[in-house]
C-alpha cells in the first residue's frame, strides 16, 4: 500500500461540480492499493497516517502528529501511484490490485480511520474527482508499507 500524504492548509474533493468532501487543516492523503496488501497492510497505514509526525511543535519543529493536533483527514483513492513508470513513456498498472480488492481495502481504511479518528472524510472509490487542496509548507511525504 502507498500514500502519499500532504499536510494541508485546506482541501476538497468534487465530484461532477459538487463538493463531497472537505477538510480545513490536516492531511490529505491520496491511497494506492496493491496486489500483495492486506488487512495488515490497511492497520500499518492507518496507524503511520495517525501518527506520522509532520505538523510543527512549539519551537517549529515537525514534530507533531495528526493525532496530536485533531485535524481533518481526507483520504482519496487513486490506483496512478502503484502504477510501473520504470520504463518506457506510458505507465504500466500490473503493480495496482483489481479493482475489487482496491476498493475492499480502501473502504477498510475509511472505516477503520472514522472508527479512531474524529474527522475523515473522502471521496468516492473509482470516480472521477476533482481534488483541491492548498499545500502547507509544502510538506508532502510518500509513505509504504
């Protein structure tokens, strides 16, 4: 499983011009699920993306998490970054799960992530979206497990 988390100032996601997710502060996390994850796999990231240490302390330092600060949580699917770009001009998507076991693991993450954590949103499994968001610092980690 890949996330690549973005600390963010504010974000959204739009689908077909209307809004169906919204956070102010907190993480924006785009999720790619592949072949080999697993419940396990879900439990790892969730426990990182709670507790990943990426906002700022009181002397400035990153040193905080999302857990610490109670920000917002947007979690938005997007098979691209298990894609292969290893070679060639066009990306490959053998890397990524079916679209079946994707969708059954990102909605566990979703699940679990509501079920401990105040304020998560996301967008919709295999839809077209629309993601704005304004990037803070920037700060932007790509995360596995």
């Amino acid at each position: 499983m890949k996330a690549l988390l973005q600390r963010v100032s504010q974000a959204s996601v739009s689908i077909a011009g209307t809004q169906v997710a919204q956070i102010a502060g907190g993480l924006l996390v785009l999720v790619a699920v592949e072949p080999d994850d697993t419940q396990q796999s879900v439990e790892k990231m969730l426990h990182k993306l709670l507790n990943y240490r990426v906002f700022a302390d009181e002397q400035g330092r990153m040193n905080t998490s999302l857990t610490d600060t109670q920000g917002g949580l947007l979690l938005v699917s997007q098979f691209t970054l298990a894609a292969d770009t290893r070679s060639g001009l066009r990306p490959g998507f053998s890397t990524a799960a079916t679209p079946e076991k994707a969708e059954a693991l990102f909605k566990q993450l979703v699940s679990l992530a509501q079920q401990r954590h105040p304020d998560v949103q996301s967008g919709h499994f295999g839809a077209d979206m629309q993601v704005q968001l304004i990037n803070d610092g920037p700060v932007t980690f790509m995360l596995e497990v």
